[in-house]
C-alpha cells in the first residue's frame, strides 16, 4: 500500500511542478491565456492538490475518486470548446479508465467507468445544441496531446513501481522458500503427471546423495527400487485424483564412487495435494502434488534390530522353556528308578529279595547315575562353550590313535544295538596340534548320535583324510535321516527333531551343540548333510595346527538357561574335555 501511495502522489507531483515550471514560457510565448488555455493550466497544477491530500488523509481510493473526477471535468471542457466528442482531448477520458486500474480498486474502477461514461454522453449529446463556441482547435490540439502523452507517461511509471513493489514480496518469498528448503532435512519435491518429479530442493545431494537435476522427470522413478514402484505410483495417484494426503517407504539406489549400483536406502515420503489456481477466483485448473522426502535407513535398521532382537528374546525364552521340559524328562527316568530300587534294596529283607536281583538293582542305580552324571555334564559343557569359559589345551599327536580309541570304546553299544561300526582311516595321518580329548569328544559324540539314530542292521561309518591344511573326519550313518528344513537348526542348544516326550530316542539335544563350539574353537567347521530315510553324514574339518588358526574365544553372553547355580559353576577353573558318549 505504501508503493501504492508513493506510485500515486510522485507523477502528480511531477507533472504539477512541471505545469508551474512551463508556465512562464507558455506566457512568454502565447501572451496572455484565453479562457479554455487557463482552464487547462491550472487543471495541470490540481495534481499537486490531489497528491496532498492522500499525503495528509492516507485515503487512496477517494484520492483516485477526486482525481478521476478532476480529470472528467477538464476533459470534457476542453473537449467542448474544440470539437465535442471529435476532439483529441476526449481521449483523456479513456485515461481514467487507465488510472483506475493502475489504482488496483473496484470502487474506484466503478466510479471511473461512470465519470467516463458521462463525460462521453454529455460531449455527444450536449454539445451538438449549445450555441457555437469559438474554438482554438491548433493549440489546444497541441496541448491536450502533451497533456496525454505526459499523464499516460506518469501512468505508466506508476504502474511500473507498483509492479516492483508488488513482485518484490514475491521474490523475497520465493528466496526464503528455497532458503528453507535448502537447509531442511527433508526433501521437497513437486510432482506432476505419471510421478514425474517438477521440482527438487537443492538439498537432495546433502539428504539422498542424488543431485536435484538427476531427479527431474523420471529420474526419481528410475532409481526406484523395482519391487517398491507400484507402491510409489498408487500413493501419488490417490493424492491427485482423490486429493488425500498419504505416505509411503520405498527403496531408492544411492550411487557410491566407484560402484554403478550402488546400494539402497529406505526413504519415507508423504504426499499431500496442491490445487492449481484458474482463472477467476476459486477456480482449480489442474492438481499437482508435494511430497517430502527422508532417508529413514538408520531407523529401519534400529526397528530391524529391535525385531531381532525380540526374536532373539522369544528363541532365547523358548530354549529356557525346551531346556526345563527335555531336562524333566532326562532326569525323572533315572531319578525313578535310583529312588525306586534304593527302596527296595532298604526293605530287601522284608521283600525276600535274593543276592542275584539285588547286584541287579545295584547295577540299574550304577546306570542309572551314571546317565544323570552325563545329562549334567553336558550342560555343564554347553553352558562353559557359550559363555566362553571352556578352554582347551593344544598338543601334538597323531589322531589315528584318537580314532582307533573311539571305534573300541563304542564296539560294545553297537553291538548291543546290531550296528555295523566300521572304521576307514589311511594308514599314516600326520599329527596335528589340537585338544585330545576335545578330539575324542568329538568323535564319541557324532559316533554315539549315529548308533542311536540307526536302526538294527545298519552301518555307522568313521574316516579320515587330510584336506589341504586340515584334517577332515566325517561320520556317516544309514539311520533316520533328517528334513532339510531341520538341517540348519543342528548345533542348537536342546534342539531335537523329535520334541515329544514320547520319543524313541535318547538324548538332551547337546551333542551336536557340543561338537560345534569345540570345533569353533579349535577354528574348524562343521558341515551337515542329510536326507530323510537314507542317512546322515557329519563331517568336521580341523586345522592341522590350530594354534595358528583357531577363531578368537566367543565373547561372554546371556545364558538363557543357566541358573544360580550353574553360573556358579562355570566360574570355576574349567574342566578338560571327557571323553564319555
């Protein structure tokens, strides 16, 4: 309003002052003014009246109203006395209608259009009848054409700074608009039709490491990740045609140096619709749509994280849950039948029990104790392998010995069992520097799990041979076999395909368990093959000398079913490797 003020009071201003400056020479050269000549000067000089009074008042739209009104009556005056309707000075009525829309005002565009009109009808309709007047057509001619010229150039240069004024709010805008979305976090980002990207804030490399220009048109869309584009379209879509806000993650190819392809970030973006203004007022020509952009990577791989680790609670609940229910079943057997004949050798008198039924009853409680002994020293071992408390002693020796010892220590179950225990080792393995006895438990563990798992009749096979740089011993037997989707799960603590207490088989589920973190930490590996009905082969790969090889010990963690008591334990000076099934 103030660049309106000043565009309104300055050309009046102007041209007033000019009128006072010319008029000696006018006077100078003319003589001394008729009539209708000092009309038009001081019209000339009532700008300067006008100007003042919307400097004093602040009233634009009566300022124009008293202007438009001045400018009527000049022109139709003039107009009158050289020619009427014909004369060059009616062209001054069209130069209110060119003030009043300078003036920005409806009111005073209103009031313009009916002076004009006035002035127009009374020139045709009066003059013709009024008595003739003597015209100075020549010289007034002259002076209502610099009249014109003058006022439209006033006109025009008000225009002009009303123009600036009002496009310089605009432009100071428009730079703290990109200001800001300069300095965002997010990117800003204007799409038209098919998802084409319009516009980009210029801090698209700092956000998404993609220059703004590379995602104009369907550069965006290119690097869409293919699986994520129909999900990209359908939330553009329905903020255009149903003009909803609404929000989608998809995965965008970030470039690297040096690598074309690059790698994927989750980005979020939310969409919201923008109307596009027609002509006339509430009038909608179109819709695009705005949406920002964020890289939420970090926040995918904390949630991806925090689901991980829930599972991992819910494995690790599950294992205490598995660990509490396979160690009532492996304990309650023996427990019985130690109670159960302790008891009834108290009251072998009384019972008339003879010396034959008794050494048996001895011997079940021997059994009896003796598998308790095992139940407890695998946990112990599995508990002392997660925790890292298990340590092994590296020595050279020659490991066909170790297997000749397991073959014989295992003869008397397979036979027990009509299980073919055969043995395939070449006549000279090297030595090797590992743990013996975690060797032997190794052995005895893979042997035992195979006669357990084979039915009478079958073989359960051990060899040998040397690898490269590792000694690879493999146990195959001809039993069960397992499901492929079961495979993977070996090695983990108290895990058996057969979870029913009603089970054939035998067993805590910490063989294999066991197997795997004394192979781990001798540096070796364990690989699994099987297949259901035909058997299982498990074959380990240890270093020659895993002195030098072996992987660094695991670090302490959680043990989900260790209590008081078994923590306790493991705390002591740890316990070489036994050598028992």
């Amino acid at each position: 309003m103030a660049a309106r003020h000043r565009a309104f009071i300055a050309p009046r201003l102007v041209g007033g002052l000019s009128a006072l400056a010319a008029l000696p020479v006018f006077l100078a050269a003319r003589g001394v003014p008729s009539t209708l000549e000092f009309i038009v000067l001081v019209w000339m000089v009532v700008p300067i009246a006008t100007a003042c009074y919307l400097s004093r008042t602040g009233r634009y739209e009566s300022a124009h109203v008293v202007s438009a009104l001045s400018l009527t009556g000049i022109a139709s005056a003039v107009a009158a006395y050289s020619g009427g309707i014909d004369s060059i000075a009616a062209l001054w009525l069209v130069l209110i209608l060119l003030e009043a829309m300078v003036s920005g005002s409806r009111r005073v565009a209103a009031v313009a259009v009916m002076l004009a009109l006035g002035g127009a009808v009374l020139l045709m309709l009066v003059v013709p009848a009024a008595p003739a007047i003597a015209r100075q057509a020549d010289a007034l001619t002259a002076l209502a054409v610099l009249s014109v010229l003058f006022y439209a150039t006033g006109l025009a240069l008000g225009a002009q700074r009303i123009a600036r004024a009002n496009s310089r709010p605009l432009v100071a805008q428009e730079e703290r608009w990109r200001l800001l979305a300069g300095n965002m976090t997010d990117v800003v980002t204007r799409h038209g039709d098919g998802g084409r990207v319009l516009f980009a804030s210029t801090n698209a490399y700092a956000v998404l490491g993609i220059a703004a220009g590379e995602l104009q048109g369907l550069g965006l869309f290119d690097r869409i990740h293919i699986a994520d584009r129909p999900a990209f379209l359908t939330t553009l879509s329905d903020a255009s045609t149903r003009g909803l806000a609404r929000s989608v993650e998809f995965r965008l190819r970030q470039p690297k140096l040096g690598d074309e392809q690059g790698r994927f970030a989750w980005i979020e973006m939310q969409c919201k619709p923008l109307d596009l203004p027609g002509p006339g007022d509430g009038n909608v020509a179109g819709r695009e749509v705005v949406a920002i952009m964020r890289d939420v990577s970090k926040q995918k791989t904390l949630e991806q994280d925090l689901a991980d680790a829930r599972a991992e609670a819910e494995r690790s609940n599950a294992a205490k849950s598995r660990f509490l229910a396979i160690m009532s079943h492996e304990l309650r057997t023996p427990l019985n039948a130690v109670i159960g004949f302790s008891e009834m050798l108290a009251n072998a008198e009384h019972l008339r029990i003879d010396h034959e039924r008794r050494q048996e009853y001895a011997r079940l409680i021997r059994d009896s104790g003796g598998h308790l002994l095992e139940v407890v020293n695998d946990v112990l071992d599995a508990s002392r392998l997660e925790t890292g408390d298990f340590k092994i002693v590296p020595e050279p020796f020659e490991p066909a010995a170790v297997i000749e010892g397991c073959r014989e220590m295992l003869a008397p179950k397979a036979r027990e069992l009509g299980v073919a225990l055969q043995l395939r080792v070449p006549q000279r393995l090297p030595d090797i520097v590992a743990d013996k006895r975690a060797l032997k438990q190794i052995l005895i563990n893979l042997a035992a799990n195979g006669l357990e798992f084979t039915s009478r009749g079958g073989t359960v096979t051990i060899d040998a041979a040397v690898d490269r740089e590792c000694l690879a011993v493999s146990v195959e037997d001809t039993g069960i076999g397992i499901a492929p989707e079961h495979v993977g799960r070996l090695g983990d603590a108290f895990f058996q395909v057969r979870s029913s207490y009603a089970r054939t088989h035998n067993g805590a589920g910490l063989g294999l368990s066991i197997v795997k973190g004394l192979v781990k930490l001798h540096g070796g590996e364990v690989v699994v093959r099987s297949r259901v009905g035909e058997g299982t082969r498990v074959m380990v790969r240890l270093p020659l000398d895993c002195e030098r090889q072996r992987a660094p010990e695991p670090i302490r963690k959680f043990v989900p079913y260790a209590d008081a008591e078994t923590r306790r334990r493991s705390q002591r000076p740890p316990r070489r490797a036994s050598s028992r099934p």
